[in-house]
C-alpha cells in the first residue's frame, strides 16, 4: 500500500512537471519575437492585413480628422511603404491624389510646349517682307532708269526710308519680351499641384508628417496665387515701371504673410476651414484692382479683352472651388455617400485645375501681345 503511495505521489509530480514545461513552452513560442517570425504563416498575414484596413472616420486619430461627413475608407498610421502604394488602391483618397498628379503632368507638358514655342512674329514680318520688296524694288534697272528721267530724288528718298524702316522691323521682329514672369507661374502651378498630391498621399503616415505635408499644401496654394499675378501685372505694365513694381510687390509681400500664417499650428485646424478658405480668397480679390486698371488704361485693345475674359473665367473657377471646398457640398447632404468619389475637396481639385488652365491661355495672349508690341524706345 505504501509503495503505491509513493509510486500515484511520483506520477503526480511528473505530469505537474510537464505540465508546467508546456506551459513555459506556449510562454516561449508566443512572445512577441516568435509572433514576429512567423509572418509568413496564414495568422500573421490576416494580422497584418487588418493592420492596414481602411477604418472609418470615428477610429482616427485627432490629427486625421478633417471632414466629419467622409465616414468610410480611410487609411490611418499606415507605414510609408503601404502608404506609397496605397496610390494604386481605392480609399478616399485615391482621386486627390491622382486629380492633382496627372494636372502636375499636363502642366509640366505645357511648360515644355511654351519653351519651345517661337515669338509670334506674323505681323512684323509681313511689314519687314513688304519693306523688303520696295527696297529691293530700287535696284530694278527699270526704276534705276525711271529715276533718271523721271522723279528720281522722290523715289531715292523713299528708298532710304525703306531701308529706316527695315532696320526698325527687323530690330522689332528680333525682340523678345521676357518670359520670367509667365515661367514662375507655371511653376507655381506646379509646386502646388505635386505638394497637394503628396499631402492627400503622405499625410496620413504620422502627425509628424501631416504637420509638415499640409504647410506644403497651403505653401503651394499660395504660390500658385501669387504667381497668377506675375504676367497679369508684368505684361500688362511692361512700360509703367512704376505700377508695375508697387502691384508685385504687394502681391508677394501679401503672399508671404498668408505662408507665415498657414505655418501656425491653429491654422489647420477643421473648424477654421473658412477662416482658411477667406484668407486665400482675399488673396485672389485682389487680382481684380490690376485687371481694373488694365481695362481702364488698355480697354480698347483685344488683347487686354481677351486675358480679360479668361482671368475672370479663372477667377470663377477658384471661386467656385473655394466655396465647395468650405461648404463641404455634396457630402454633407448626404453623408457616407460620397466617400470615394463625388466629394467636395475632389471638385475642389478639379476646378483649381481648370482655372489655372485659363490663366495659362492669359499668359500666352500676353505673350504674343508684348513679344509684338514692346515699350518704346
């Protein structure tokens, strides 16, 4: 009886002692390095995929919370290689991002097309063909013997006035009027296009870089509308130096102060969206005491028509945009509805690209109106 006592007591303790091994066992296969190692099984990859699921609006962080009428779809403290390929997947995002992307490209081909476009010259040298044949005209035997019997000194005289105004077209047809202002704002346009496709790419990576991606955002937003005025007052006032640098001047001195501004932290926050939205707004009213002034001194000219209209179709474009863009129109009538596509800041997108399309077609008038038409001499 006593040995078997001691034989149960024995067994007991051995299958306490492996009971307890295989309790330190599961301890060692679960910590977290072991977890780690086994991502190439079934259970870490689900792990991993819900990691980077989209989220709806509620689980996000502060930092992420813009538009409460978005409420599906979104990415949330993704790490930058997922975000970066995140560009070729669906979320709330995609079309932001690629809206502004593909403007980048179409401005950037517009950029090259304009360097290699030549001066419109059409007019000068149809002058500078007709002053060629009357000149050339004097060397005909015919007119040489009809001087000598004939008006001779009227038609010498006429000669060399040909041979003036030859000189003069040819000097025109060879004038370039500078092209600085028109390239700064397409650059602007894009800078700002390409800083606003990496803000709706990026910025959900870390607070860290929405902080930093949206002051690129709103840097862009400004430079695009500083430089607007660059060929509007430059062209405009080629010959009125004095205008011509108080406009430009305030104009980036204004500029400047709205960066300054959009650096302070409270600006980005959701409830100064209008504040935001007025402040850039501002900026663009003011293009209209230049135009003002254009139609006042060059009203009766197609040139200052024409660039005209097409800043005044700019004009409503961003305004447009402005307004959607604070309103939060279509979403907010129906949220949840347009989470994907259809919402307000993608037509927002859309319309800054449109309106910067007809400051361009501006640019190229004043281009061919100065090119044929400097300040005199």
């Amino acid at each position: 009886m006593a040995s078997s006592t001691v034989t149960l007591e024995k067994t007991t303790t051995i299958q306490t002692a492996d009971a307890a091994v295989d309790r330190d066992r599961a301890a060692i296969l679960h910590t977290p390095l072991l977890e780690g190692m086994k991502c190439g099984g079934v259970e870490a990859k689900r792990c991993c995929e819900r990691k980077y699921e989209l989220v709806s609006y509620d689980a996000l962080p502060a930092f992420l919370k813009h538009n409460e009428f978005i409420l599906d779809y979104y990415r949330s403290e993704w790490p930058i290689k997922q975000v970066l390929l995140s560009a070729f997947a669906v979320h709330n995002e995609t079309i932001n991002v690629w809206t502004h992307l593909i403007g980048f490209f179409v401005f950037l081909a517009l950029t090259m097309c304009a360097a290699t476009m030549v001066p419109v010259e059409s007019s000068v040298s149809a002058n500078l063909a007709i002053s060629k044949s009357l000149l050339n005209s004097t060397s005909n035997p015919m007119i040489l013997m009809m001087m000598s019997y004939g008006n001779g000194a009227a038609v010498a005289v006429q000669a060399l006035r040909n041979a003036s105004v030859e000189s003069e077209l040819a000097a025109a047809a060879s004038y370039q009027v500078a092209r600085w202002p028109f390239y700064a704002y397409l650059c602007g346009a894009l800078f700002c296009l390409l800083m606003s496709s990496a803000c709706h790419l990026l910025a959900c990576h870390s607070e860290h870089a929405s902080y930093v991606l949206l002051r690129l955002d709103y840097a862009g937003i400004t430079g695009l509308i500083v430089t607007s005025f660059y060929p509007l007052v430059y062209y405009t006032f080629l010959c009125d130096p004095f205008f011509r640098t108080r406009y430009l001047g305030f104009i980036t001195l204004f500029g400047a102060a709205a960066m300054a501004v959009s650096l302070m932290p409270v600006f980005e926050k959701p409830e100064l969206r209008w504040a935001r939205a007025g402040l850039f707004a501002c900026m663009g009213m003011s293009g209209l005491v230049p135009i003002v002034h254009k139609m006042l001194v060059f009203g009766a000219r197609p040139e200052a028509v024409l660039t005209t209209a097409y800043e005044m179709v700019m004009g409503a474009f961003y305004l447009a945009g402005v307004i959607v863009y604070a309103a939060r129109v279509p979403e907010r009538w129906m949220p949840g509805k347009f989470d994907l596509a259809g919402h307000s800041h993608q037509l927002f997108h859309v319309l800054v690209i449109a309106g910067a399309y007809a400051h361009y077609l501006a640019g190229l008038v004043y281009l061919s109106w100065r090119d044929v038409e400097g300040c005199p001499r």
